[in-house]
C-alpha cells in the first residue's frame, strides 16, 4: 500500500507579511513551493495527498492542483476547524485561529488509513527526504508504535534574513529520537551558529552540525488517537490562553519520554530553504530556478503526463 502526504497548508504565515506564502508563485513557471513537495513525494512513491487548510484556500489550491495531479496521486482537502476538537470540548469563543500542528494532524484522522508523512506547505525539503521517507513508511520498521522523523543538519536549515526557531534532537547510537527541543532566537555565528536561551537575552553556543526537525514526520494512524488523548492534557493546562497551540513535536517528545513510541531519525543530506521572511522570497526563487537548470525538476514542473 503507499502512503499517504499530509500537507499543513492552514497556518497564517505572519512573519512572511505578503501574501499568502503557501500560494506564492516562486517557480520558473509560477509553481509554489508547495508543488515542488508533492512532486518530490510523487516521484518517491506516494500514492495520496491530503491537505489540511483554511476554508478560504480551497477553491484556488483545488484549481491549481486538480489537472496537475490528475492520474498521479489521490486528493483530499480537509478543513482544520478550530472549534471541532479531540474530546468534543468547545472552543472558546475569543479564539482566532486553529490550534496548532497537533490539532492539524488530528484533523486528517478521517482522510487517512495508511502510513503517512507530514510537511510543512512553505518549506522546501528536498528528494532525497522524501526518498528516504516513502522507504522508511513502506518498511517493517514503520508500526504501531514506530514513527519516523526526517533530520536535517542545522547550518542547512538557517535563514539568511533573520532569526529562525528550530525543534533541536538527541539521538540515541543507534539513530533513535530522544528528545527534541525547541530553540528560539537561532542564526550564524561564523562557521557555527547560536540560539537564545529560555532567558531570551543570553545565547547559547551551537556547532551547527545539530540534528534538527523541520517537521517532517512519519507516523501511522496510530497516531490520531495518541493526539487525542494527549490533547486532554494540553486543554486543562491551556484551554484558558488565546494563543496556546498543540504543537507536534510535544505530542511526539511526549511519547518517548512515556515510552509509548520510538522515533526513528533518518538523516537527509538535503538542503532546506522555505520562506520565512518576505527577504527570503529572491533567495527561493533562485534555488528553485537553479535546481530546475540542473535537471532535478522538469520544466514547467507539472508538465504532461507520458
């Protein structure tokens, strides 16, 4: 059976501040970043993809992506609802916004019923990620209670217009996740690289060879119901704060540390780029431009089917 890719396309993008950066013609003809993921997980042997997005994006990406997938992968769009929530609690009603990459994933519940991958819409990952993806979710070593997790080297993951946030790992010595953490505040330093430390004033030093998360994770549907149930917590702690999100890398650092899971990390030699910053937007277009003159994609992308 292939697996599915679960596309989180719902986020408002607000430090990107032009436009709607999940649906920002970059390509040399005017794909997304966005395209260039599905195409990656077309040709690595995906057989689905689900988008997960805000009802204001659906008509214009089922436009976009309707003929170009056609004959190629299944399509589902799901809408994240941010007042239908694990539990049937109610949303309150001074909440803007739906509730993180946890709740994201919860919504697909109903979408899927194979292994599968999720992404970010607005980051680049590369072909040899997917590769290496749509392996691990077709191996014995993708279960129940055995997830996978794509990891990047940090220096390949920075920003060159700003600061970036980035889920740091540890791994075991046998290439297990142990922990992940979430750092803020990171950018070059030299040939290495700093983040904040939880203070936000003080830097802590970093090689810049770190393992680091860019979410993209490998899970079976096992996962729905661990999101549903680790939700709870999340509400009686958070229910009562605006802004609080379910993010997924707490769910999953969650799991390992109960012992409810192993993570397997599967290291890409890739390079990430997304766009972050509006000031990203010229750096994306040249890679992709660059990546396309190379011959790693066809021109235009989506072109007709042999």
């Amino acid at each position: 059976m292939k697996p599915t890719l679960l596309v989180l396309a719902a986020g408002l993008g607000s430090r990107y501040g032009q436009g709607i950066k999940q649906m920002d013609p970059v390509g040399p003809d005017g794909e997304f970043v966005l395209d260039y993921s599905v195409y990656d997980a077309y040709r690595a042997g995906f057989g689905k993809v689900v988008f997960i997005i805000r009802q204001d994006l659906e008509e214009d990406l089922r436009k976009h992506f309707g003929t170009n997938l056609d004959g190629r992968m299944d399509v589902e769009y799901v809408v994240q609802d941010k007042t239908v929530l694990p539990g049937g609690v109610t949303c309150p009603a001074k909440r803007e916004k739906p509730w993180g990459t946890g709740h994201a994933i919860w919504s697909a519940r109903n979408a899927i019923n194979t292994p599968f991958a999720a992404i970010n819409a607005d980051d680049y990952y590369g072909t040899t990620s997917f590769e290496l993806m749509a392996e691990f979710l077709q191996s014995d070593k993708c279960g129940n209670a055995q997830f996978g997790m794509v990891g990047f080297e940090l220096n390949r993951t920075l920003s060159a217009n700003g600061t970036v946030s980035r889920g740091i790992c540890q791994k075991s010595h046998d290439g297990y996740l142990t922990t992940v953490v979430e750092r803020k505040g990171i950018e070059a330093s030299g040939n290495a690289a700093r983040c904040l430390d939880d203070d936000g004033k003080t830097f802590i030093p970093l090689t810049g060879r770190e393992t680091v998360s860019m979410n993209f994770w490998g899970f079976t549907p096992a996962i729905f119901g661990h999101l549903e149930s680790q939700f709870a917590e999340f509400w009686a702690k958070s229910s009562h704060d605006p802004k609080a999100e379910y993010f997924i890398p707490t769910v999953v650092d969650t799991l390992i540390k109960r012992g409810n899971a192993t993570v397997r990390v599967l290291e890409t030699t890739d390079h990430w780029f997304g766009m972050t910053y509006a000031e990203d937007r010229a750096i994306v277009k040249e890679k992709l431009k660059d990546l396309t003159a190379l011959g790693l994609y066809p021109q235009p992308l989506w072109q007709a089917k042999n």
